[in-house]
C-alpha cells in the first residue's frame, strides 16, 4: 500500500515537472533531396525556416494563440570515400522564437550535429545514356551537441524549442532519382529513432517522405532544375518521462505539403531555394497548424 502510494506520488510529480504546453513541432528530419553531381565532394550552407500557429486552452477562458518560428543555418556537406561510399555532415546553428500574448520566448545556440554514411546500391549516371538513375541507402546518428538548457520553466523555452534534443539518435534513409532525358524524379525517405534524453523527455520517433519531380534545362556552363512535390512529415508521441511511460498527448501526428523549387548550377558553384505550403495536417490533436516553410542554400562543388 505504501509503495503503491509513494510510485503514484512519484509519477505525478514527473508529471507535473515534465509538462510541456503545446508548442510547434520537434525538431525535423534531415533529409537529402535532389543531390547534385553524385561523383562529387561539395560543402555547402543552408538555411530553414518553418513557422506554426499553436492553441493554448489552458491560458485563458477563451483559449490563447501563439506563434512559432523555427529558424536553422547550417554548414552541411559531402565526400565520396571510394566509388560507393558518400560521406554526409551537418553542423546547425538554430534561433527559435515564440510569441504568446505579446510576450516573445526566444531560445538560440548550436544545434545536434548529425552525421550519415549512404551506400550507393546503383549509379547509372553515364552522360551517353538517356535513362539515368542512383539509389543510395544509409544511416547515421544524430549527436547531443546542441544547447539544452529546459529545466521545466517554460520562460527557458519549453522542450521543442531547444536546439539540441540532448539524445544520441539513430537515422535510416533512402534516396532514389530516376531520370529519362530531361525529365526525372526524386524520391526520399529518413526515419529517426530517438532515445530519451537526461532529464526523461523523448521526442517521438520521426519519418520524412518526400517525392519531387524536375524538369533539367542546360546551356552553356548553366543548369537549371525547376521541380515541384510532396513531403509527408509523421511524428510519433512525445514522452514527458520515458522511464515512467508518461506521455505527452500534445505531440505527435503529420503534416502533407506541396513543394515548389529551384535548383541552378554555374560549374562549380550551386544555388536551391524551395517553398513548402501544408495541404493536410492532424498535428497535437489539432491544435498546432503547420504554415509556411522554406529552404535556401549555397554550395560548392570540389
């Protein structure tokens, strides 16, 4: 009877001090996309911007509103080790912020680095050909560099807008482009398993999928790929405490967006930019809608 009661304290205390308000989403899958030339080393810098708007119920009689915005610029890139072997590196540095009621909660510093190996199972990609293709399977983990400083006040940011997770996670990913000509097709999967981190929280485990179809233009030195898609985002449930199994019930669900982009080469330098706008979500119960999100970035071939 003792220890009965004394575990059921225990477990609303872990409760109460691991609660987290809906906010936003966690953080997001890596994933590749279109890659350029596959023979090829490149470093580059890329910038993310995703935004939500997320329902309070608890703050007024009416409910409250927030705004979130997750921003990220990271230096990312690759290295062929060999004929079959591609080498991937992602280095964030994050800035978050948070608007309720007037009041702003922003939260920034370097985010996990994540690191992949991909193995190439085909690369048809003979210039004389007019079918092409590449696909590559891989993995990775994704370390705890990043800041994590929630201690449970929520004026430190709540858990999903740190910009670390505080875990060593495990990433599995798939990318496939098939091309006839001028015409192709990329499509590209990353699932991550997450683990908890030390003070108990665990994100869910997390699936990106995206499918995106471009047109290859060149002339001269320059090469221009309009392209145009879908991405499916799912987020399994949040644990408030893993070891106790609590859970986080506003958390977790998916997102479909339309994807829109550019991508253009001028011999050794390379320049992306891509918009995504949501056409179907279920995210937190639905209390957390997805807006707009973008990408841009840089590289350079070596």
């Amino acid at each position: 009877m003792t220890r009965s009661l004394l575990l059921a304290l225990l477990l609303v205390w872990a409760a109460g001090a691991q609660a987290c308000t809906v906010c936003g989403c966690s953080a997001s899958n890596p994933y590749l996309g279109i890659l350029p030339q596959f023979h090829r080393h490149f470093i580059g810098l890329q910038a993310q911007y995703r935004s939500f708007e997320s329902k309070h119920l608890e703050t007024s009689e009416d409910g409250g509103v927030s705004q979130e915005y997750y921003r990220m610029l990271q230096v990312w890139g690759r290295y062929q080790l060999g004929k079959k072997i591609q080498l991937f590196g992602y280095l964030p540095y994050v800035a978050n912020l948070k608007n309720e009621n007037g009041k702003n909660t922003e939260v920034a510093g370097p985010g996990d680095v994540t690191l992949l190996a991909n193995y190439q199972l085909l690369n048809h990609t003979d210039a004389h050909q007019a079918w092409k293709q590449n696909l590559q399977l891989g993995g990775g983990l994704k370390l705890p560099t990043g800041v994590d400083n929630y201690t449970g006040n929520e004026a430190d940011g709540l858990p999903n807008m740190q910009p670390g997770t505080g875990t060593w996670d495990v990433l599995a990913n798939l990318n496939y482009t098939i091309r006839h000509r001028r015409w192709g097709m990329n499509v590209d999967a990353s699932y991550t398993l997450t683990t908890a981190a030390p003070d108990g929280y665990k994100f869910g485990n997390r699936l990106s999928a995206g499918a995106t179809c471009f047109f290859w233009h060149s002339q001269n030195s320059w090469h221009v790929l309009p392209q145009a898609g879908l991405r499916l985002d799912i987020a399994g449930t949040d644990y408030d405490n893993y070891q106790f199994r609590i859970r986080n019930d506003m958390s977790g669900g998916l997102q479909l967006y339309s994807m829109l982009g550019i991508q253009t080469y001028y011999k050794q330098f390379g320049f992306q930019l891509s918009a995504y706008l949501p056409m179907a979500q279920h995210y937190a119960g639905g209390m957390v809608r997805a807006k707009l999100r973008s990408e841009a970035g840089i590289f350079f071939l070596l």
